[in-house]
C-alpha cells in the first residue's frame, strides 16, 4: 500500500464566527448586507454567507438602534450612553457624534434624502437632526410612554413623520410645521411595527394586542382593524410587482376572487414563530405557515419564543425574518405545481452559537456539519455556505456530545448524548429521530460509532459506567423513535468519563475519565482488558490508530500520550501545549496527529520525531470540538469563543507556490544581473526591491556614486517608488550608515531622496521618525569623525612645511597677491608691466638660494655625523 504524502500546513478559513447577540438591526438597501449589534460591537455581515465583512469597534456601549442612509454609506448608532454616532464605512471611522436625549435611544430612521436623521428616546421625545450639520431640526414632545419606533414616509412631497410608543398611540408630525397633526389611538398594548402601503395613503401598525389597524392618511381615520391571534413583533406591506405579488394575484384569480382597488395585502410575524399574508379586504388571512422554522425551546419564558422583527428585502429577494434566539431567517416565495404559495426557508443564519461543545462531518461527501453547542439542539450546517439547513430537535438538556455514521446502504446517521441522561438515534436525510435510549443515570458526555459493522454505538456517562447500545429493530416509520436496547454496560471510573472510542475492527472501546486514566476493554461484553495509567490530570480525550495496536490520549496536565494496547506502556510523550489539551485525533495513517487545548491553539505532530511540525492560534478560548475529514484534507476547529473554524490541506499547494516563487525568484536574479551589466540602473534598482536585495541595491547606488552620469537613471527609480518602498529604503540606508565604509554611499542616497520628496511626503510615511532618529545618531559620529580628519590634516601640512617636504602655499599666494597690487599701482602710475616679472624673479631666485644654503647645512650635519662615528669606532 503506497504512504500517503504527509500533511505540513493547513490554511484556515474563518467560516462561523459570532456576529450578532440580539437587538437592533438594519439592512442594507440592496438587501446584501446587514448591520448586527454585537456585544459592544457592530458588525456587518454578508447576507448570502454570514461572513464578517468588517467590525466597528470603540468607546461603543450597549447598542439600542442603528439605522442605515439610503445609499448605504453611512451608519447610524446609539447607546445606552445616549451618543449618537455616525461612521463611515468605507473607513469604519467615527465621523461625527453627539448627545441630545435624556435618555437611552431606542429607535433610528433615516430620511429618504439621507439628509435628516429623526430618533426615539426613552425621554418620550422625538428628534430630528441634520446629519451634516448635527444639529437638532426638529424636537417633538407628546408622547407619554418610551417612543419606540419612528418612520419617515418614503414620498418626499409628503413631509411627515410618525412614532410609535408604549402609550399604545402613533403620533404623525408635520416636518413642515413642526406640528402633531394627528394622534393615532386604536391599539390597547404597545405598538411594535408601522409601515406604509404602496400608494402611500395607508398606515399599517401592528402591536401585541394581536391586531393590525390600517389608518387613512387623508383623514387620518381608522380603515380597518384585521385581528390575527397572535402578538405580533413586525408588519410588512407588500407591493406590485414583486413575485410574491405576482403569487397572491394568481391565487386570487385561481379562486376566482377579484382584485379590489382599495385592498392592501401585508405580512405579519410574531410569537407563534409563523409567517402569515393577510388582505385587508375582509381581514382574510390569504396564507398561513404549516409548521414554525423557529428553533422550538425547553425555556418556560415565551418571551424567548418566535418572531421578534421582520424586514421584506428589495426585488425578488424575500423575507428576513429574526428570532428571539438571534437566527436569521431568509424565506423566498414558491409556487408549488398545485397553483399554491409556499414560504421556503432558503437560508438559516445563526448570529449566536454559544461554546461550540462538540461536532463531526456527515455524510460520505462530508458536505454537512453537525454542531452541538449549549443548546438542546443540534444544528447541521452546509460547509458551502456556513447557512444552518437543519436542526435537529428533541432533547430537553444541552447537547454534550455527538457521533455520526454512514450504514452500507448509504444512509447518514447522527447520535448525540445530552444532559437529559438519554441518547438519541438522528436519520441526517429526513431529519427525524429514529430510536431513544434511556438507561444512564447521568449526563452523557461522550459518544461513539462502531467503525467497521456499524451496527452499535457506545455511549460514556457521569454515572461512570459505560453502554453498548444496539442498532437492531431499527424502522423506517419516522413518526415515533423506538427505544434504544443496551446490550452490555459497565462501571468503568471512579470519576465522570470524558470520551470513548472504538477500535477500526470493532473488537475494542477505550474510555478516558477525570480519574487520570484511560480503559480498555474487549467487545461486545466490555471485558476489562488493560488500564493505562500515567497522566497527572483528568484524560480529555482517547483514539484508537488506524494501523497500529496503539492508543492516543490527551490530558489536562499539557501532554499527549501513545499506549501500546499489549502491554499498556507509554510509547512516546509529547509536550507543548500550554493548558490542558482538550482533543487529539491521528492523521495520515498513523504516522501523525492533530491536537487543540485550553490555550486556543492547534498543533500538528509527527509521530516518529516527536516534534510539532506546526501551530496555529486562530481562537481565543478553549477548543473543545475537533472534527477531521475522512482524507484528513479538512479539519474543524470549534471552541467556547462561539467561532468555527474551517482548515483545508495546502501543503501541495504551498510546494506548488514555493516552486513558482523559486523559478520567478530565478529569472528575477537574471533580469537583475542583465541590468547592472547593461548599465540600465534604473531598472536594475527596482527589480532589486522586487526581491528585496540590498546588497544588490547598494552596488547599484555604488556605481552611480562613481559614475554621476547616470544619477538621472537613480532619480527615475526613485520617482516611481511607492510609500512602502520608501519607507524600505530608509531601513537599507540605515543599515548602510552604521558602517564607515558604506556610509558615503547613504548619505549619497539621503540627497538624492531628500531632493526629490518634500519633507512633507516624508512626514507623512508611517514609522519614518523612529527611522530617522537611528540616522541622525550614526550621521552625526561620521561628521564629528571627518572634522577630527580635517584638524589632523593642519598638523601634517605644518610638519611636512616645517620639514621643507612640501612649500608654503600660503606664503606664495600671499606674494603673489602683493605682486598683484604691485602690478595694479604700477599701471596706474603708468609704468611698464614687465617691472613685477622682474620682482617675481628675484624673489623666487633669493627662496632658491634659501633652499640651496639649507642643503648645504644639512649635508654638513650629516657629514660631521659620520666623522664622529668613524672616531668613536
């Protein structure tokens, strides 16, 4: 059997994080984006994907309402704080801020114009504000509750506001006078949506008295009070020419129902967690949802059931719908072959998920991800686009574990054990529960397939026992689970059992426990078979190898070990992490493995040198769940920082990229070496920053330093440098200043730059000071060492003229300064010029007869020298 190629990098892929904690929202006009209040945060996030496109962090507290202008530019928010802020988003910046409320904000609309900015206060106050100026236009008090919602209408000619308030009443305000020209009472409890009909003489408010008023805008008069049943969170009108229009008007006529002219139909969403459309003609309810997409809850409080806002999306986009447990829920209208109209949830995004406990692929194409967090649920997300295709529901406890599984006839299977002391047997296709198992006195915090026959499972519990649970008897009738069988079960620890697993040829299962040690033990009777002692801490995590009679446990005191099954030995120890390692699965037959722990981190080891080969930091707390492809080319990370993560192999990819690098590095050098032997420095000077080579880069300023020829060519390069590059360049040249004999060519360089850019252009590279000052220090010892240089050269010129090795220059100059005035006064007196010739001439011939008497003293010297020596000898 051919080895298979070892894994050395992964490259992750950000795929699930959280972004959105419940509250205020706004979507963008073309409906592609969304801004979440998150925590303290705000993020936008890609409708199609639920990816994070940027995140506006700051001095931000508790967000209560944001809102969005008309062309998407700009975001509207405020806080508890009472600040009003306005950002950017093309540069996430805070552009313009201010207080005006007496209290928290607790709703936004922005005029169509984009031009005001109308917000609601807990003060019971309405504000109008001029988003260029922030200033207040407007300041509208009548109200006697908090004023909770605020709608501009989207006619420009019609210059009229309205807000809703706990009052139960909907105020309209003149923006022209600046007048309540009416006051909507209808409603017995707090209204919670308005919108606006199509031709724009209709008002729809919806409230949790479970009744939709629609309002004359003529009169301002109530039209008609449609009764629903159900406290309603959101209303929204729908207009001609979308598909959903195009829908009803086909129904209606299939029912053979006539269009009225005055009928308005609208959509409203609430508690029971279902969509319905409603026609003001007759308060008939045209559609109603047969079943709630809405995660069902085992929380007692209804507050956190159902439909909390609704927004219809532009053109042919459908329906967002939020719930109370932060989803987004995007619905599309379709028409089934029968004529009728159905809602069909096209995406499921989930804002908040929570610790990520445990999860596993599913399927054979391993296209689904199955998650099970803090909730009673479990969620299977479709990997493509991160969006939630199903949850699976049944459990009263939180979900602590979960395994999954695909039966010889091709069906996926998901189990999950839960905190309500029961298993659960999941058919992934139909999305049904197929067998119940209740027999542990415990929650059930670990879980695990048979690996070759697929027929059993054995589950771990904090009653310390173990279970071997049958497949048998299983039916496709979907309506009722059957009831699980336990074939054997054990007490196995003296503490909680943190995980199992089951050997490739089904003969064995291992469990790790908080007592520090890691079982063996033989199926399907769960005989004892050998117990491997030696960590210090409770063992997290245990994994039979797919080759080797070993097994692999990870521990809370940092290490990892591999046991041999025969003897129960430790084989190898491995060290690095920095916390308790949480999870530890092998790669590639055997000969590595994967691990993550408490410190946030995931490391990749090879077995046979004990060495971490790499380690990625890509979380901020505990990575408790791990999930590894069938071909290990995929991995999932998830941890309590409520963010999954997707890893994808790239280590063909990164040799791939390496051998391009390489033979473009090649042909570079080339191109570099061509230049500078053509002379054609300017080009050579800009393939040598390509490859970040100063060496290089410095012979070339070298050589134009001794040929100034072709300084136009370095002042070409230099003009077509970029900031970084610059800035780069100002590194080089600081390494080059700190040694003597560079340093000439630096300075060079400096003119030269500080020629071209103004100091301005300089000033504004990001960290140039820090650079500089390193410049000026070693500038300044050069300086001081060339002016000790030039003092040092007085002396030698004085002791070489004292020594008659070299004439007085200055001397001569001076004479011939003076033979110069000789001259000048003579021709002024009128006398002839060859005069001061004659005067040079006897001058230089007395400095001669100087030189030769000083000869001749000193051949004396030398010669009354070698006759004393000749006496004394």
């Amino acid at each position: 059997m051919a080895s298979l190629p070892l894994k050395k990098n992964y490259r992750c892929v950000p795929s699930l994080q959280q972004f959105y904690s419940g509250g205020p929202f706004a979507v963008s006009s073309d409906g592609s984006s969304i801004a979440c209040k998150c925590g303290e945060s705000i993020k936008i996030v890609d409708s199609l994907d639920a990816s994070i496109r940027s995140t506006i962090e700051g001095d931000l507290d508790e967000v209560t309402a944001l809102a969005l202008s008309p062309d998407d530019t700009l975001l509207f928010s405020a806080g508890h704080s009472r600040q009003i802020r306005i950002w950017d988003l093309s540069t996430l910046k805070c552009v313009r801020s201010w207080k005006g409320h007496e209290g928290p904000v607790m709703g936004m609309a922005c005029h169509p114009s984009g031009g005001l900015l109308a917000t609601a206060g807990a003060d019971r106050k309405v504000l109008v504000w001029d988003v260029d100026g922030s200033f207040c236009t407007h300041y509208f008090k009548g109200h006697k509750g908090v004023v909770s919602s605020v709608l501009f209408h989207p006619d420009p000619t019609k210059q009229l506001l309205f807000s809703a308030s706990d009052d139960t009443t909907v105020l309209v305000w003149d923006l022209l006078t600046k007048k309540c020209v009416a006051t909507l009472s209808g409603h017995n409890s707090t209204v919670t949506s308005m919108a606006l009909s199509e031709d724009g003489w209709t008002l729809l408010t919806a409230g949790r008295d479970k009744v939709v008023i629609l309002w004359d805008l003529h009169d301002y008069s109530c039209m008609k009070t449609v009764t629903t049943y159900e406290v309603l969170e959101a209303v929204c009108a729908i207009y001609s020419g979308t598909p959903l229009s195009s829908y009803l008007g086909s129904c209606k006529k299939q029912n053979g129902k006539k269009s009225g002219l005055s009928e308005t139909c609208f959509i409203t969403v609430g508690d029971r967690g279902i969509v319905r459309i409603w026609n003001s003609e007759g308060s008939v309810c045209l559609y109603e949802q047969k079943s709630s997409d809405v995660t069902p809850s085992s929380d007692v409080d209804e507050s956190n059931r159902g439909f909390t806002a609704a927004v219809m999306l532009p053109s042919d986009k459908g329906l967002l719908c939020v719930t109370a447990d932060q989803e987004f829920l995007l619905y599309s209208p379709v028409k089934l072959p029968e004529g009728t109209l159905e809602f069909e949830l096209s995406k499921r995004l989930v804002g908040y998920n929570d610790e990520i406990v445990d999860m596993k692929f599913v399927g054979d194409d391993e296209q689904f991800l199955a998650v099970a967090t803090n909730l009673e649920q479990v969620r299977v997300y479709d990997i493509a686009s991160m969006s939630c295709s199903y949850v699976l529901a049944g459990h009263t406890g939180i979900v602590l574990c979960l395994d999954t599984c695909v039966l010889s006839c091709g069906k996926p299977l998901i189990v999950t054990g839960s905190k309500d002391n029961t298993v659960r047997l999941w058919d992934s296709e139909s999305k049904c529960c197929l067998g119940l198992g209740i027999g542990h006195m415990g929650g059930i915090g670990a879980i695990a397939f048979s690996k070759k026959r697929k027929d059993f499972f054995v589950s771990g519990s904090s009653d310390r026992t173990i279970k071997v649970w049958s497949l048998d008897g299983l039916s496709d009738n979907t309506e009722k689970p059957v009831n699980l069988k336990a074939k054997a079960g054990v007490a196995a620890h003296d503490r909680d059992i943190n995980s199992v697993a089951v050997a490739p040829n089904d003969s064995l299962v291992c469990s790790g426990s908080q007592d520090r040690t890691a079982c063996v033990w033989r199926l399907p009777d769960l005989v004892p078979l050998i117990v491997l002692k030696g960590h210090k801490r409770g063992v997290w995590s245990v994994e039979f190898s797919p080759v080797d009679q070993c097994v692999i446990t990870a521990s809370g005191d940092k290490t990892i070990k591999i046991w041999a099954i025969s003897d129960g030995l430790c084989l190898k120890t491995f060290e690095g992490h920095t916390s308790s390692v949480l999870r530890a699965s092998f790669l590639t037959r055997g000969t590595q493995f994967i691990s993550s722990g408490a410190d946030g981190l995931v490391k990749l080891w090879m077995v046979k040198t004990d060495e971490c080969i790499a380690t990625y930091d890509q979380h901020d707390n505990k990575v408790y769940a791990l999930a590894v492809g069938k071909k290990a080319e995929m991995l999932a990370t998830g941890s309590s920082d409520a963010v999954i993560n997707m890893w994808y192999d790239c280590t063909a990819s990164d040799k791939e990229e390496a051998f391009r690098r390489e033979e473009e590095g090649v042909l570079k050098n080339q191109e570099l070496e061509n230049a500078v032997l053509d002379a054609d420095f300017s080009k050579a000077i800009q393939v040598a920053f390509e490859l970040r080579r100063p060496h290089k880069l410095y012979k070339c300023f070298s050589e134009i330093w001794r040929k100034r020829e072709t300084e136009k060519q370095m002042e070409k390069a230099l003009l077509a440098l970029g900031e970084e590059e610059i800035k780069l360049l100002f590194e080089y040249v600081r390494e080059w200043n700190t040694k003597p004999k560079l340093c000439h060519v630096a300075h060079f360089v400096l003119s030269k730059v500080f020629n071209i850019l103004s100091p301005t252009k300089i000033n504004e590279i990001k960290g140039i000071g820090e650079i500089l000052e390193g410049l000026l220090s070693y500038s300044q010892r050069h300086f001081s060492r060339m002016d000790r240089h030039e003092t040092n050269t007085y002396l030698v010129n004085y002791t070489l003229t004292g020594m008659s090795v070299i004439e007085p220059e200055t001397d001569t100059r001076v004479l011939h300064d003076k033979s110069l005035l000789h001259s000048s006064a003579d021709d002024e007196k009128g006398t002839l010029i060859n005069e001061p010739e004659d005067e040079e001439r006897k001058t230089s011939q007395r400095f001669k007869e100087e030189a030769a008497t000083k000869k001749r003293k000193s051949k004396k010297s030398k010669d009354g020298s070698t006759c004393n020596k000749k006496v004394k000898a």
